[in-house]
C-alpha cells in the first residue's frame, strides 16, 4: 500500500483549517491547532502562498485562503446552488440589455466573479470567473457592503483606494452611497473603478432572505446612459433578474 506524503497531509490540514472558523489565522494558531512547529508550519504557508492558495495580510500578518484555490474550482462552482440557479436568468438579462453580466459573492475583502456571460456581439471579450473585483468601487461590491454586515465590515477595514477620480473613498461618502443603494434596490458604478465603463447591480438573497450574492450588467458609459441618468429599462432588468434568482433560491417576492 503507498504511503501518504505527509507535506501533502499537512498542507491539506492546513487549508481546511483556515477554511473554517476564523476567516484570518496567524501563525501561532494554525501550528498549535495542527501540532506543527512554527518553523514547518510557515514553510508550508510559504509555499502555499507562493502557489496563490492561501494569501498574507500585510497589516496584520495573519493568513487566508486564496483566491487561486476558487479559480481551480470552476468545476465546484457549476454545481453551485447559486450560480446553476442564476444560469437561465444570467444568459436572458445577456440577451435584453445587450451587455456583459457578472455574478458576484464576497471573498476575503472583495467580490469574487464565480459566472460571467459575455456580451451577445461578436467583439472579444476575456472570462473573467475567478477575478476579484473591489467592494467599495464597483456596483456590485456596493450591493454586497450594503447588504451584507459582513461585506460591510470588510469594505470599511480594507484600503479604499482611489480607481479613478471619481471612486468614493471616505468612510461617510461610502456610507452614504450604501443608504442610497438600500433605498432604492440596486447599486451603480459609472467610471468609479474603469474609465468609461458603467455597471449596475441588485442584490441576491436566499430563503432565509439572507444576501449571498449580487448580480449586474458592465458596459461602455454611453450604452448604460442616456441623458446622464442611467436607462431604467436597464436597471429594471437587472433588479428583475437578481429577484427571479433569489425566488428560485427560495427568497420569496421581494
């Protein structure tokens, strides 16, 4: 019978520790819980973090799983509740508006893209599941923040840095766009994270109604706009589509 490698074991161990329970460990306790000594234990951590599973916090110096470790799992997430019941819906709000449609759900301390479909034109596009987007820019990190207490801490704890000079950076201005965003149902980002491209994005709740996602539609400025206001037969499809995902959650009418 063939040995197990016992780095491979460890490494394992360690992913599903830092999986479960506290979202950041430091070093000290993710050796003590695994009975390593400090000095294997970040050898593997160092390894793990080179190959992009697990990731370092700069301030703080504690570890969490990686965003490599989800893009590996594009398999994973075709069978994802979330993301098979979004499929249908996803491809028809495609088709209507004309547009890119992102689904987006928290990771770490950004929103993490686990199903995108392109634009029906025939121009070239790049898949972006796997790519990690900000939470305090883009229409659906401020949909996220605004509906998830979660998403919220995360967004006022991490480096909200400016994209372009029009990215909301101060805590009040932030939380006030996240009021708004409450409000009326759906979030929006016109050149806030890119240059001449605008966004809108509306929540995705689950029959607990509890927020585990959000979705929304990218595009040039001058398609999402007309008249400097975005077109609300835009926004419409958008907040249609996030509410017939979250029925088929089991969210009920929203």
């Amino acid at each position: 019978m063939a040995r197990n490698i016992q780095s491979l074991e460890r490494a394992a161990a360690m992913l599903r520790l830092l999986a479960g329970g506290e979202r950041r460990l430091g070093l000290s306790d993710i050796a003590s819980s695994l009975g390593l000594a400090k000095g294997t234990a970040h050898g593997i951590l160092r390894t793990l973090q080179q190959e992009g599973f697990v990731e370092q916090d700069d301030a703080s110096g504690r570890y969490q799983l990686g965003a490599e470790l989800l893009r590996l799992g594009t398999t994973y997430l075709d069978v994802h509740e979330l993301r098979a019941r979004a499929l249908v819906w996803t491809d028809d709000l495609a088709r209507s508006s004309g547009e890119s449609v992102h689904l987006g759900v928290l990771h770490q301390q950004g929103v993490l893209i686990v199903h995108h479909v392109f634009r029906p034109d025939d121009s070239r596009q790049v898949l972006e599941i796997g790519a990690m987007q900000p939470l305090h820019s883009t229409a659906l990190g401020k949909v996220l923040s605004a509906y998830d207490p979660v998403a919220h801490s995360e967004a006022l704890e991490t480096d909200r840095r400016a994209y372009t000079d029009r990215t909301v950076c101060e805590r009040d201005g932030f939380e006030h766009i996240l009021d708004i965003t409450r409000a009326r149902g759906y979030a929006a980002d016109v050149e806030e994270t890119w240059e001449g491209i605008a966004s809108i994005a509306a929540p995705i709740h689950d029959r607990r109604r509890m927020p585990v996602g959000a979705v929304g539609i990218t595009g040039a400025v001058e398609r999402l706009r007309r008249e400097d206001e975005l077109r609300p037969e835009l926004v419409a499809a958008v907040r249609d589509c996030a509410r017939a995902v979250s029925r088929d959650l089991g969210a009920g009418r929203f």
